[in-house]
C-alpha cells in the first residue's frame, strides 16, 4: 500500500481528465471521460480516508502534499460534488448545446476547466506549505472564472468580472497574511529559506511572533473570507452563482466556497496554537453571524430562484463558521457535519434550478409560476426535498447538525449566539419554503407541452439526495472517525 | 558567499528602489493614458526587480536570481507587451474621467501613504534590509486599492491588481529577505501570468459584448 501514490493521483487524474478533453470534439466523450475520472477520484478519497484512519496523515513528494483527516474529509466532499456535477453536466449542455445557447467551443471549455478547478481544489488541501496552498485558491478562482462567464450573456460576464476582481482584491490580502506568517517563520530563524509548511509551523506556533501571526490572521480572514463568501465580503456570491450555468453552481456553491474557509480554518488553528483560541475563533463567530443575519432577509426578498440558492449557501456559511467559532468539540463537529450534508444539499437544488432555467427560460419566481409539480414533477420532488433538507427538517442531516451546533453551544454556555443562530435559521428556513410555494405547488397558468426531458437530472440529483438520506440516518464508523479526528485537529488536540 | 556590495549600500538602494516604485505607483493613480499606464507598470516591476537584483547580489542568493529572471521576462517584457497589445487592438486610448479627480486622488494617496507608515512602525523593527521599505509595500497595496476603485477602464483595474500583487512581493522582500521559497514564488508567478491571459480574454469578451470596456456599465446584477 506504500507504494500507492495517492495524493500525487488525486491531483494527476482529474488534471490529466481536464487536458484529454482539449483535443476531443464529442459531447459524450467528454463528459463520459469526466465522469470516469471523478468516479476514480472518489475511490482515491476513500482509499485515503482509510489510509489516514489506519496510521494518521500521509505525506508525499517529500512533504510537498500533506494529507490529515481534515484534508481527507474535504477531499471526499471535493470528489462526490465534482462526480455529481460531472453526470448532470452531460446532459444539461446536451439541451443547451440544442437550444444554440452555448457553442461546441465553449462546451469543450467546461469540461476542459472542471476538472483542472477540481484539480486546484485537491491542491488546496493536500498541499502542506501555507504559499502553494495561496496558489491553489488562486488556481480555483482563475478556472472557474471562465466557468462563470461561459454563457457570455451581459449579465453572467457582469458576475464573472465581480467575482474575479473581488476575489482578486481578496487574494492579494490574503497573500499578504501568508507573508506576514511567513515573516514570523523567518524571524530568529538562521536559515535563509525555513520551512513554510503548515505541519512544521505548527510544531513551532508557539515560538511566533504573535504580533506578525495576529496580523497574518486578520489578512487571511478578510482573503480568504472573501473567497469563501462571508459576509460583509459576499457581494460576488449572488451575482457569479446565478450567472454560472447550473453544474458550475453546484461547484461553487457545493465546495468552493468550503474550499476557501478550508484556507482560512488552517490559519485559524496556527493562529490559536500560537496566540490561544479565543482571538480568531471570536472574529470567525462575529462573521458566521453577520452572514446568517444577512442571508435571511434577502432569502425572502429574492425574486431570482438561484440568487436565493446563493444566499441560503451565505446562510449554511455562517452556520459553519458559527460551529467553528463556538470552539467546542461538540460545535466543530457539528460543523464539519453540515459541510458535509450542504455538499450534498445545495448541487441537487441548483441542478433542478438548471432544469427548471431551460425548461421555463426564466429563473424569476414571476416568470415561473406556480405548478412546477404539474409541469416538471421530478424536477419538482429534486427542489422540494433539496429546499426542504436545506431548510434544516429532519428527517435530512443538516437538521441534525444544526442541532449539533446549537447544542453544543447551550451545552458550552454560550445561550446568546445559540438563541441567534436559531433566530436566523428559524428566518431562513420560513423564507426558503415561502419562496418555493410561489412556484411549486397549484396549476400551472399555461398548460406547458411535456417535452419529453421529465427524468432530467435524475443520476445526480439522485446520487446526491440517496447519499443524503442514507448518511442522515447512518453514518459510518469510518466518516464518524474521521470527522472526529478532523474536529480534535481544528480544536487543537492533536 | 562573497557580498558583491556593502551592507549599508545595499540596505540604501532598497530604500531608493522602493521609493521609486511608490514615485511610479502615484503616477500611474494621476495618469489618463492607457498605454503610459502600462508603461509605468512595467517600469515599476523593474524597480522591483531591481531589489530582487541587490537582495541576490548581496547575499549571493541564486534562487533570487530566478525570481529577478522571472520578474524581468514576465511583469516588465510579457505583461505589459500583452497589454499593450490589447489596448492597440482595442482602439481604446485613455481613460474617461475617474470618480475622484486628479488633484484629490493626489491628495488621497498622501493620505494613504500616512497609513502605510502608521501601520508598518510596529515592525519596522523586523525589517532586516533597508528602512521604510515595508512601509511602502503596504502604502503600494493600500493606492493599488484606491486606483482600482477610482478607475472605470478594465484595463486599468487589472494594472491596480497588479500593482497591489507588486507591493505584496515587496513585503515579503522586506519582511523576510529572501522572499519566500522558490516554489512558493513560482506558483505565485505562474497565477499572475495567467490570471492577467485570462482577465484580458475576458475584457475581450466584455468589449466585445458591451462594445464598451467601461465597468460601469456592468450594473445589472443587484440584490
């Protein structure tokens, strides 16, 4: 089992699957090749989850990739949203590509950009030193930037340069954080060039200039922030997921976003192993807060079905990052729980969204109409349950990770933000179901001919909402491990 | 390891070389001229270089020396060639009227370079080679910020992103000598080669479909 390189795999078979499809003309190629290579990613994350379970983190490349259950456990959120993404995309475009809304260019474009903004996302948590990982975030935005802007409508190139500037400005702060903590590495440090991989900072947090690391902080959190979508930074996150075509939204959405305060959360446990916990674990709480309390009023405001999708991901965000803030073994697993069941939440709502936006032409609520039960019936039952799992009812998982948090957190004697978070998610969950019997239930004002595409979607609605309800009720010994060393590593107990 | 020059030279010549490229960068917040514009940038990455270039040569680093070769042939040479060239076929000259005036902005990025000092004084302590050159990296990032707000041309605001990612290197010059680690600069120089390709295909599709390359136009999106 040694031999196997598995981190080196992960990162070679989704960017080797990205450059075979430049040269490739057919649709169904394309999309099948991406499709196998997401499947194989999957089961090199499972191999790894055993592999970390079995004798803790795997190191390669001489320590250049790094994988710990906390990577691990990304690293399967990454390789089961990209496999989803990659079976609807197949036939999503397929009606597109009929429609004459995209060109074969730009088709090809997708396929050749999803799996090397997958790539850059394996990167961004297997690689150990704190700068390649920068790049890597770097690598995700510029790839999917051109995701975003895929179908060169007015509005979707408008999204496109606001998440690439923003997110721009947000990097270089970030890159700036990244600088500073590798200041403090360099200070009272011999060597011309001392390591700057996390694993190695860790073991000498406490020796840092907690100045230089308070300030580092600071920068990665508005960065990478930023990128992840926290409020105040999220003003991109509405405008680029609803201008992506819907499989991007999904990425984005699904585990971009998480990839990002994946970033930002190693910075927190450097910063609270160097200054204690308290510093960046309030200013991670303040900000899971704000975002929750923004999200909710333009959830109900929304008159656009994916520019909600987007700020009930704004929402989720918060929750995390309130689980996080919280700082308790209870709160952090409860945390890493909901990025879990978002992952598997949030691409089933937009692929529906995708369905309903080519079935109707419209993503407005107006336009739209009531009866997509009676037009779109699978469609329909995808959204319904998606919104209703994303609302937070049980019998779907993210009611028991909210619950996870908020309990944690009374448990921890911290009854304000408790009460807050379950204001806002209370807020949340009524507009979220508000807003779709605006469209799904009653009878449908034109009778729409059924066009014969009643299954769209289903594998990777499917997929993804089976895995849900399977894992809400059952979860296995080895993911539970997992997330629990996960949690003991953002904790600080090794 | 034979130091090429002394100590107190070179810490001099880093000061003057980043004074130069802050001369550079508050030109380029009062210039109108698209293509003077990129010119500034590129001389700014030069001054830039230039540090990389005394930094290598007094501690007699070659790992420096690859990321001076890199600094040379891509932000002075390939960037602003590419750049350029967009701007020539895009027949755009100059920049129409920024938000804030000439005379304000000037008076703006003093201000700003105030803050820069202020926030830097804590640690002008740790800078190991040459004074006031952290302060000035972080007033670079600070009018960078400025300039991209200020601006309405996407040209021009790729140029600020640039000159924010130019005054990040030259905090991490400042703060830690060397810069950071060989691979660490490669990956950072391979995402801003590519990211401005990419940006600049997509100020080419927002020209061409909004016959306008005027951000302010972007404006539909709200909510």
């Amino acid at each position: 089992m040694t031999s196997m390189h598995l981190l080196t795999l992960l990162l070679a078979v989704p960017a080797a699957a990205g450059l075979a499809c430049l040269p490739l003309r057919s649709r169904r190629a394309m999309a099948g090749l991406n499709v196998l290579a997401f499947g194989v990613t999957l089961a090199l994350g499972l191999g790894l989850l055993r592999r970390v379970l079995a004798g803790g983190p795997v190191t390669e490349g001489g320590g250049f990739l790094r994988a710990d259950a906390l990577s691990a456990w990304m690293v399967l959120l990454i390789a089961i949203v990209s496999l989803a993404t990659a079976l609807d995309a197949g036939r999503y475009f397929q009606r597109d590509l009929a429609a004459g809304v995209i060109t074969p260019g730009r088709l090809r474009e997708f396929f050749v950009l999803t799996p090397l903004f997958a790539a850059g996302m394996f990167l961004v948590v297997l690689a150990d030193s704190l700068g390649v990982m920068w790049a890597a975030v770097e690598a995700t935005a510029l790839s999917s930037v051109l995701l975003v802007a895929l179908y060169n409508r007015r509005t979707s190139l408008e999204g496109a340069w606001k998440y690439v500037m923003l997110g721009g400005l947000g990097l270089a702060l970030a890159l700036l954080g990244t600088v500073f903590i590798y200041a403090a590495a360099c200070k009272n440090n011999p060597l011309p060039f001392p390591s700057f991989n996390w694993s190695h900072l860790m073991t000498v947090a406490p020796q840092l200039d907690p100045r230089l690391v308070r300030l580092a902080f600071v920068f990665a959190l508005v960065g990478y922030g930023t990128k992840a979508g926290l409020a105040p930074m999220h003003t991109w996150l509405p405008d680029a997921h609803s201008e992506a075509p819907s499989p991007t939204s999904a990425m984005l959405s699904g585990v971009s976003l998480k990839i990002a305060l994946y970033a930002l959360l190693r910075f927190h446990i450097l910063s609270s192993a160097c200054l204690g916990a308290g510093f960046s674990r309030q200013l991670v709480l303040a900000l899971g807060l704000l975002s929750l309390f923004l999200a909710a009023p333009f959830i109900l405001v929304q008159d656009n079905l994916k520019r909600m999708l987007a700020y009930s991901s704004l929402e989720h965000i918060g929750v995390i990052c309130v689980g996080i803030g919280l700082g308790t073994p209870l709160t952090i697993f409860g945390a890493l729980l909901h990025m879990g069941y978002h992952a598997l939440t949030k691409p089933v709502l937009f692929f529906a969204a995708g369905n309903l936006h080519q079935s109707y032409h419209t993503l407005e609520f107006r336009g739209i109409g009531h009866g997509v039960m009676v037009t779109l019936p699978v469609t329909a039952l995808g959204l319904g349950l998606g919104a209703v799992a994303a609302a937070g009812l049980p019998p779907f998982g993210l009611f028991f990770s909210e619950l996870t948090v908020i309990g944690g957190g009374i448990a921890a004697g911290q009854i304000a933000v408790s009460v807050l978070l379950l204001a806002a998610l209370i807020a949340c969950f009524g507009g979220l179901l508000l807003q779709l019997t605006r469209i799904l239930p009653g009878q449908p004002k034109v009778a729409r001919a059924h066009d014969g595409r009643a299954w769209d979607g289903v594998p990777a609605m499917g997929l993804l909402l089976g895995g849900l309800l399977l894992f809400s009720v059952w979860l296995p010994p080895p993911v539970l491990a997992v997330l629990h060393q996960a949690a003991d590593i953002i904790g600080g107990r090794p | 390891m034979n130091p090429v020059i002394s100590s107190d030279i070179a810490a001099q010549l880093i000061a003057l070389l980043a004074v130069l490229m802050l001369v550079v960068q508050l030109l380029l917040v009062v210039q109108r001229m698209l293509l003077t514009s990129i010119r500034l940038f590129a001389v700014q990455s030069l001054f830039l270089a230039g540090i990389g270039g005394v930094v290598a040569s007094f501690h007699g680093a070659v790992h420096v020396y690859v990321v001076v070769a890199l600094t040379l042939a891509g932000k002075v040479l390939f960037l602003p060639w590419l750049l350029d060239r967009q701007v020539r076929r895009m027949r755009i000259v100059q920049e129409i009227e920024p938000l804030v005036n000439f005379p304000t902005s000037m008076l703006l990025c003093g201000g700003l370079t105030v803050l820069g000092y202020v926030v830097a004084r804590p640690f002008t302590a740790l800078e190991r080679l040459g004074n006031n050159t952290l302060a000035v990296a972080l007033t670079l990032v600070l009018t960078g910020f400025f300039l991209m707000i200020n601006r309405r041309k996407a040209i021009t605001q790729v140029l600020a992103l640039l000159t924010v990612e130019n005054g990040v290197m030259l905090a991490a010059v400042a703060l830690t000598t060397y810069g950071m680690p060989l691979v660490v600069e490669l990956c950072i120089f391979f995402d801003v080669l590519v990211g401005v390709i990419i940006l600049g295909l997509l100020v080419y599709r927002i020209r061409e479909t909004f016959a306008s390359m005027d951000v302010s136009k972007l404006s539909q999106l709200k909510g």
